[in-house]
C-alpha cells in the first residue's frame, strides 16, 4: 500500500501563533518540532496499516528557503521518505505512479473561518476566497483535487476542528478527522498536548488506511472553472493576460479548462 502524508503546519498541535510557523522566527524552531513529530505519529499509523512505501510532502510555505522544507529530516521517521519541493503542487510524481491514499495532517481553515487558528487559504496576505465549479474552498480543497487528478482519495484529515469540518463537508462522512485543538479565534485556541495529539493522529492513520474506498477520490468537476478573489489588485493584474484567464474585476482572476489540473496550472505557476 502506497501512502502520500501531505501536511501543514497551521493545524499542528502546540501551534497556535505566526512566530511558531515562519521560518527565522525564534518560536519556529520550537514549530518544526511540534510539526516533524506529529507527521511521525501519521507514518507510524500508515506502518501499522500495513503501508509499504510512504511519503510525506511539505506544503508549509515558511519563507526564506525554509517553505516546504519545514521538517527537521534528522527527526523524521526512517520509514518514509519526504519531498522538498520548489513551488506548491508542482510535485506529482508519486501521485503518477499510482498512490492508495493521502493523509492530510496539520490541516487549517479556508480564509474568513471565524473559528479557525491562523486560518487562511495560500496567502494569507493576498488571497481572500477561492472557488471550484462555484463551491468555496481552502487548502484542503486544493489538496485534495491534486491527489483526486490522480485517482487517490483522501481518508483523513488532522488539524484544528474547523480544519475537520471543512474536510467533511467537502470530502464526506467518510473521512476520518482528527481535532488536535479547538480554535478561539485566529491566534487562541484549546489544545490538547502534543503527546495525546500525536496518539490520536497514529490511531487516525490506522484506522482511516484500514478501509480504502471509504472516501471517493476528489473532483471538482469537468470542465472546470477555478476563481480567484485577491485582497487587492496587483495579483490580478499580473495574471489577466495568461492563456485561459479572465479578469472581471480588478481584484478577481478566472480560469477555466477541461480539468482542475489544467485551470490550475493555467495561473498558479
């Protein structure tokens, strides 16, 4: 069984401010800790569902040359491998090779998510909302419309509860989720400690790996239109005059294609 841990740090537990998630940050160091063994805890529940082959990719874009490179290899379980990448969603080969599942951990809300700790989706500086086909998504949705390209469903997500809820109602009831901390606004929350976050993401894993077709592979639809609300107008400009977008305001992008994968590549890279 072929496993891809897809993860972010927003959702980890004992994360709760910015200065744990940027990287240079005096707090980030403590971050990348939390982070590296709550993924931990995910591979050793992929192992005891009997995962063959298991890979993580960072999708926690830190700054500096720390995004997507946010683990700490020495600490990361000897059992998988792991994936430094250039640009977010760029990596797809191991999806191309054909994977069982993903395992989203250290999920965080969509952008606006009252409840949501340091809730955002791709930039919390520049994006404000993002539509698939019309339905408002976040990072999840994102996520998870890589893997569904491929044909790879996700069976859980871990993260704050407003992370889980998102999952659900997006992915179904058939997803398995993991609350580690209950939002109180963008930068408070309850947690639970990292040692008892970390049991349950283990048994999570386990248990979601133990039944693949419980959650369909995410599509959002063919053709497929993706829409982009920014917060202000640069980001639009720069992108009306790519093949297959369309501006029709000043702070909003569309782009349509066949596909998801195709209307995302037509503005994301």
């Amino acid at each position: 069984m072929k496993v891809f841990v897809i993860s972010d740090m927003e959702g980890i537990s004992g994360i709760v401010r910015p200065a744990q998630t940027h990287g240079g940050d005096p707090l980030y160091e403590e971050g990348r800790r939390l982070y590296t063994e709550e993924i931990n805890a995910a591979v050793r529940g992929a192992k005891a569902a009997g995962a063959t082959e298991i890979v993580v990719m960072d999708c926690h874009g830190a700054g500096k040359d720390y995004s997507f490179n946010s683990l700490i290899p020495e600490d990361l379980d000897p059992d998988c491998e792991y994936v430094v990448q250039d640009e977010w969603t760029e990596y797809v080969e191991f999806l191309e090779q054909g994977v069982d599942a993903a395992l989203f951990v250290g999920m965080h809300a969509m952008a606006g998510t009252g409840d949501g700790v340091m809730a955002h989706t791709v930039s919390g500086v520049d994006w404000q909302n993002l539509w698939f086909n019309g339905r408002l998504v976040g990072e999840t949705g994102i996520n998870a419309a890589l893997c569904g390209t491929w044909g790879c469903p996700v069976l859980l997500v871990t993260g704050d509860q407003a992370a889980c809820e998102e999952g659900k109602a997006l992915l179904g009831e058939g997803l398995t989720t993991v609350a580690v901390k209950k939002g109180l606004g963008a930068k408070s929350a309850r947690l639970l400690p990292p040692p008892r976050a970390r049991e349950l993401v283990e048994a999570g894993a386990k248990e979601a790996l133990s039944n693949l077709g419980a959650v369909e592979p995410y599509d959002p639809g063919k053709p497929c239109e993706i829409k982009v609300e920014f917060k202000g107008t640069t980001s639009p400009a720069k992108l009306r005059y790519r093949a297959g977008v369309e501006s029709p305001d000043s702070r909003t992008i569309v782009s349509r294609a066949d596909d998801w994968w195709a209307a995302w590549k037509q503005f994301f890279f």
